[in-house]
C-alpha cells in the first residue's frame, strides 16, 4: 500500500495519507522510545528516535506491507514501512529498504516482535544485536 507521510507522532508511529484518508500506522516489531507527553517525561533516547524517524520520513512516499493483524487494540494500522517497494522480501531487502529495521539496526527501537506479526522476526533480531554490538543509539548506555 503506498502511503504519504504527514507527520512523525513517535519515533514508531507515523500519521500517513492513503488515497483521500488519513491513518495512524504504527510499525510492527519496533519499540522506540516514548517521547514527552503530557505528565510523562521522555524516555531515555525518545527524542532522538522521534527527530530520526521525522527527518527521514516526513512528507515522503513509503510502502506499506501489511502482516496478519493489521490494527491494534486502538485501531493503529499495523505495517512494515518500507521506503522503497519491497523487491525481494527478504532478509536483504528488509535491512536495505525498511524503516522497521532501519530503527533497529540504528539504535533507535528495540525489538517488539510477536505472534502474530513475525514475518521478519529474525531479521529484527540481528539488526538489534549489530546496534548494541556497535554501542549506537540507545544502546551507547554510559558506564554506572
């Protein structure tokens, strides 16, 4: 589903326009840090997350695949998003051309991953060991 972005609410949930309707897409198998609400401070790499996802996103064309649950409990469309048309679909593809996974290897999400929206779950695994083996993102924690 081809999708345009119109704005960045978290550093994993996008606000998009599909045809004449808008959406709320959350992605699957990311947990980016929460931004500051209301009475909640930020989480720790929340903003930086956020301004990643918002530099890298806003007001462009993605793709949306979609997995076996498309919304959750509050109506949030559930995708992939992918920043080119996915080729291949697998795991190459996703490292190269999806945003999920894109979040993940950068350090700006953590791995949320479960049934039934696995198909790229093992992919997800590896790029979240290649951030915190490489220190980046959230996962340059600095020494106690």
């Amino acid at each position: 589903v081809e999708a345009y972005v119109i704005r960045i609410i978290e550093g994993d949930t996008l606000q998009v326009k599909i045809g004449g309707k808008f959406d709320r897409v959350r992605m699957i198998g990311v947990d980016a840090p929460d931004i500051e609400h209301k009475n909640k401070p930020a989480q720790y790499y929340g903003p930086e997350a956020e301004r990643y996802t918002r530099v890298q996103l806003t007001n462009r064309t993605v793709f949306l695949e979609l997995d076996v649950q498309h919304r959750d409990k509050t109506g949030q469309l559930l995708a992939y998003v992918w920043t080119v048309p996915p080729a291949a679909g697998d795991e190459a593809d996703a490292r190269a051309n999806m945003f999920n996974a894109l979040l993940l290897r950068d350090g700006c999400a953590r791995l949320a991953t479960g049934p039934p929206n696995v198909k790229y779950a093992e992919c997800f695994k590896v790029c979240q060991q290649e951030a915190k083996d490489l220190s980046r993102g959230l996962w340059d924690l600095p020494l106690k």
